[in-house]
C-alpha cells in the first residue's frame, strides 16, 4: 500500500515538471518571438527612415546642383578643337584564327613500320617489313604532298584576308583623311567669318554647355559677320525643375511619411537663379569658344502651355544684348550673384518667371536672320498715274513695304539676293497674320507660276515666318490659290488688288502697264 502511494506521488512529480517545462518553453518561445517582432520592426523603421533620408540627400544634392549651374561650368575651356573631334580609324586587328598556324609537315617517324626483329628475320620478316616499308613511303609521299597543297591553300587564303584587311584600313584612312578636310575647310570659313560656319560651330559650343542632364538643348544661333554679334534663342528649363518639397520626415509613431512644402518665395527665387546662371554660362562659352566674338544677344524661352488657352507657348523670360568687354572674366563670374550679374549687364528678366510672365526680348531673334536695309520713300515718287512696271525692282519692294507700313505693320526691306527670295519682312505686333510675315515681290508682265508659291513656302518654313506674301503686278496661274490654300497662312495679291491696296493706303493713283493682260478676280487672300 505504502509501494503504490510513493509510485503515485512520484508520477504527480513527474507530471508537474513537465508541466513547468512545457510553461518555460512556451515563455522563451514567446519572449523569442517578440524579440524577433522587435528586431524586425526596427529594420523596418531604420528602412523607412533611410528611404527618407535617400530623399531629403537627392532634394539636397538637386539644389545645390541648382545653385552652382555657373559655377561648376566654369573651369573648362569652352573652345572646340573640331579637327580632334573627328574620331580616328578604328579598324580591328585582323584575326586569322586557324589559318595563322602553318599546315604541320608529316615526318617519316608517323609512317615508317616497325623493323623486324631477329627471330621474325628469320621467318621471313624482312620480306614482309621491305613491302610494308615500300606501302608506308608511298603514304608519306602522298601526305608530304598533300600538306604542302594545304599550306599553299592556306598561304593564298591568308593573302586575301591580308589584302581585304589591308584595303578596309585604307578606305577607313581615306575616310578619315576626307572628314578631317572636311573640319579643316569648316575651320577655314570659320577664320573667315563665313555666317554658316560660325553659327554651326556656335550650336555645337552650346549643345556642349555643362547643364544639368534634364535641361533641354534647343539652340538657335544667327550670326552677323559685319558686327560680329551672335543672336541666340536657347530653350530653359521648366520651372518644375525646382523641387517643391523642402524636407521629408517619417512619423514612427503613425509609420507615415510626410513633407514640407518649399516656400514659394524660395522656389521662385532659386528658378530666377536658375534661368539667370543658364544665360551666364552660355554667353560666357560663347565669348570662350570664339576670341572674334564682339556681342552675343540671348533670349531664353520655355515651351509651356497657356492656361487660359490651352495653346502650346513659348514666352521668353530673359534677355540680354552684352559686349565682350564688359562681360565678366572667369574668376569673377565665380563669385557674382547670378541675378545680380544678369541686372548688371542690363538684362531684362521677367518678374514673374516661375509664372511664365512673358517679357519683350532686347533683340528680336526672328528679325535677326534678316540682312535689311534702309527703306527708300518710293511712294513719293509716284505722281500721275505712274506705270509700275517702269518702277526698278528696288523701288518696287520698297513701294510693297510702304504699304503694309501704312497699315500700321512695321516694315523692313532686304538685302538684294541675300535672304533666299525674301524681299521685305513686316512684323504687326498686335499678332496680324501671325505676327511675322515675309513678303516676295514680283514686278512681273508674265503669269506668276505655281512654283513661286512653293519658292515662297519653303522660304516660310527656312526662316520659321508666321505668314507668307506673294504680291505681283501681273496675276498667277490656275492652282495658285489652292496651292496657297492647301499651305495655309499664305495670301496672294495680284496686280488688280496691288493697285486698290496702293490707292487704299498710299493715296496714290497708279496704273500697270502690260499689255493684253487678262482679268483677275480680286481675291483678298489665299
């Protein structure tokens, strides 16, 4: 009885240990597992908090990058050595693979048999060695041969390889030798301040300025050899590409990310430094790039679309018309305020520039590409009902001008054969037709053809015109007026229309005289 009582209370013993070693893993097993939850809510917070910081180092790195546009792009030559630019031959070694190893000549030792010995002497063996030495010679000779046809086969091969190699080195020289004729002759016109090759060379020195990698690089350059002056329209950046986040902060305690707003003062602000550092830097590569420029004028413009509107723009923002001997060295750029340099050199920057005020440019890039001269009063040469056709051409287009000049526009007359068939530019600042207009005038006794109306589209599209006019003393062809029309933003004025519109505005009498010319029906536009 006693036996059976301590067996029981021994069992209760052994079940109650159990019980408390089952209760002490389930707490360590709980203690572990909230030490992992721990561990691994503090990896995730340390994640967040470092994807934060990542963030507030990149807003960081943008505005001082923002901040030092100028400044970080002036320690470079902005000159171009063009010749070094153009790459030399780089033809790959010829690789001849098998063929660069000789064909291997077969020795004896691979074919000879084995010599009897003295026992197979004596049965005989030396009659069968002489046969098999005579059929092993004749394979030698035949495998003697046949390398040597391998090796002459491989020779010829190796040959014509050498000699296309050989060739595709030369013609890659003579390429090289003719690209680098090429930039020399571009080198030379630009020494002689030939228009075309100076603004091809001052596209290249501006595709070239060290601008952020998101800045656009639309560049126009016109040059005037006689001022040695540059006219340049360059692209700006948007205004998105200031941040507008000042800082961003992760909440712990809510596992929120959350930002500060920049403040627009300061966003505005750093934009003008912006678009005031990108003028710098430009005219300053430009005077870097070129020792015989005099005056560079720049317009920056930024494509944005008019809210009110909704019509793609292209407001200029800032411009400047400066002269190399008062633009500022390179140790001092260094050390301007941006916008306080632009002031200083007297440009025009708008005041709201973040809100895309449009400001009116010093120099008018679009009158720029214009050679003109100084108009003539060919209307007070008209008395008594002048005959047109014994006007000179000069005279005519300057009578053309006069009109359009009378009708509120401004006028201007080209260069005789200088500007591809324009003959007069009018510019209505009130947006009439588009704003610019070019004009070709034709003192004709002969029909006006359909291929005058294309000579004057393509001039439109060569000098970016708004409008494009073509006005006769005599009348145009059937398909004219479709053709203008099928262009659009294209009027034709014929000789009937030339005489009401010089009577309208110039108050002046005149007549045409070309015989038998036929009537015209008066179309006021295309």
């Amino acid at each position: 009885m006693a036996t059976s009582r301590s067996g029981r209370a021994e069992w209760e013993r052994q079940q109650r240990a159990r019980a408390q070693e089952a209760e002490r893993q389930r707490r360590e097993a709980e203690r572990a597992q909230a030490a992992a939850e721990k561990e691994r809510q503090q990896q995730y917070r340390a994640s967040r908090q470092a994807a934060v910081d990542h963030k507030n180092a990149q807003l960081k790195q943008r505005v001082e990058q923002l901040s030092a546009i100028l400044v970080s792009g002036l320690h470079r030559p902005a000159r171009i050595d063009l010749v070094a630019q153009v790459p030399r031959p780089n033809v790959a070694p010829l690789n001849l693979g098998l063929l660069a190893d000789p064909v291997p000549t077969p020795t004896w030792g691979q074919f000879a048999p084995r010599p009897p010995g003295a026992l197979s002497k004596m049965m005989g063996g030396t009659t069968r060695y002489e046969r098999a030495e005579a059929a092993a010679r004749a394979q030698y000779d035949e495998a003697v041969q046949q390398a040597a046809q391998q090796e002459a086969d491989r020779q010829r091969q190796v040959a014509t390889l050498r000699s296309g190699h050989a060739d595709q080195v030369a013609d890659a020289e003579q390429k090289w030798r003719q690209r680098v004729a090429a930039v020399n002759a571009r080198v030379r016109a630009m020494a002689g301040r030939d228009k075309d090759a100076v603004e091809t060379y001052l596209k290249h020195v501006l595709s070239r300025v060290p601008l952020p990698a998101d800045f656009p690089r639309e560049v126009e350059v016109i040059f005037n050899p006689r001022a040695e002056q540059a006219v340049v329209r360059i692209e700006l950046p948007p205004h998105d590409v200031v941040p507008t986040v000042s800082t961003y902060k992760y909440l712990t305690t809510k596992d929120e990310e959350r930002s500060t707003a920049r403040s627009r003062s300061e966003i505005e602000s750093l934009y003008r430094k912006v678009i005031s550092q990108v003028a710098l830097l430009c005219a300053r590569d430009l005077f870097d790039a070129d020792p015989k420029l005099q005056s560079v004028g720049l317009n920056g413009h930024v494509h944005a679309i008019n809210p009110a509107t909704g019509e793609q723009e292209y407001p200029c923002l800032i411009s400047m018309n400066v002269d190399r001997d008062v633009f500022p060295k390179d140790d001092n750029l260094s050390k301007v305020t941006p916008e306080a340099c632009v002031r200083h050199l007297k440009a025009i920057v708008s005041n709201h520039p973040y809100a895309l005020e449009a400001i009116e440019p010093i120099l008018d890039f679009d009158l720029s590409k214009y050679k003109f001269v100084k108009g003539f009063d060919a209307a007070a040469t008209l008395d008594s009902r002048p005959d047109l056709m014994q006007m000179s051409p000069s005279n005519f287009e300057d009578l053309v001008r006069q009109i359009f000049e009378a009708q509120g526009a401004e006028g201007w007359k080209t260069q005789d054969s200088k500007d591809d068939g324009v003959d007069a530019v009018i510019l209505q600042r009130k947006a009439l037709m588009g704003g610019l207009s070019i004009v070709q005038a034709k003192r004709y006794s002969r029909v006006v053809g359909v291929n005058h109306v294309r000579e004057l589209a393509g001039a439109m599209e060569e000098k970016k015109a708004g409008w494009g006019i073509l006005i006769t003393t005599s009348w145009f062809a059937r398909g004219c007026h479709e053709k203008a029309r099928e262009h659009g933003r294209m009027e034709l004025i014929d000789g009937e229309r030339l005489t009401y519109l010089i009577k309208e505005y110039l108050r002046k009498e005149v007549l045409i005289g070309i015989p038998n010319r036929p009537q015209t029906k008066n179309t006021n536009g295309a």
